[in-house]
C-alpha cells in the first residue's frame, strides 16, 4: 500500500513538470513567433505587442529555471507576468476587432493597434494567437499550481 502511494505521489509529480515544460513551450513559441513575424516577416509590432513581448519573453527564462531546478515556486514569479500579458491581450483584441472605440488606444504612433497584418485561415490574427498564448500559458501554470498544493 506504501509502495502505491510513493507511485502516485511520483507520478503526480511527473505531470506536474509535464505541465511546466507545456507552459514553458508556450512561451518559446510565442517569442520565437513574435521575433519570426517581426525579423524575418517585416510585420512592425504595435505598442500593445511590444507590452505583451515584455510579459511573455522573461517567462522563458523564468519557467525554464523552475524546470530545470525542480523549484515549485516558480508560480509565484511566472503566474504575474503571464497575468498582465492575458490582461493586455484581452484588451489589445476588444481593440482590434472593434468592441473598444480607437479612440482610447495607446497606439498613437507607428503601426495602429488595430491593423490588419496577418490573418491564417480567414481569422486566426496575430493579437488572438498572442492571446491564446497567453491563456495556454497560464492555464499550465495554473493547473500545476493546483496540482502542487
């Protein structure tokens, strides 16, 4: 019976870094792509990408040290970030399909928060896979979260 729980307790475990690392190359995919549409596609990002960038490029590092440190707190500085670049990214898609008037965006120089750059698949546009980034990123975290308690 001992045995079974030390399996179950280890197994848990083992699912639990199964979801870092998920959140962990989430996150690689996110920059990589961002810096593959930016450098090699010529799209200039916006003022509301470049506040997303800043929440989504140190969660590599971050997670990526919690991985490979076995460190569980790794929550409580990734869970943050990932937060505040959900927050902007919700908002920079109520901007960009038209539920927030332009007239309250940051985006007063450069490129418009709301242009149309890319759109895979007749819909899939740069802010709402930045979005669905960052909802898988901190659904992770979250779920390891409660699994480490």
């Amino acid at each position: 019976m001992a045995e079974r729980m030390e399996q179950v307790t280890t197994s848990d475990t083992i699912n639990g870094r199964w979801l870092l690392l998920a959140a962990w190359l989430m996150a690689l995919l996110g920059t990589v792509g961002s810096l593959f549409f930016s450098d090699v596609m010529g799209y200039a990002p916006c003022v509301l990408c470049w506040y997303q960038r800043i929440a989504l490029y140190p969660l590599v590092l971050i997670i990526g040290v919690g991985i490979a440190t076995g460190d569980k707190r790794v929550v409580r500085y990734a869970l943050p970030l990932t937060l505040v670049g959900l927050t902007i990214a919700v908002y920079h898609n109520l901007l960009y399909y038209g539920f927030i008037p332009e007239s309250i965006t940051p985006c007063t120089e450069g490129v418009p928060c709301n242009a149309v750059q890319l759109e895979l698949l007749g819909f899939l546009t740069i802010p709402l896979m930045a979005l669905g980034g960052f909802i898988s990123v901190a659904a992770c975290i979250l779920a390891f979260s409660y699994k480490n308690k």
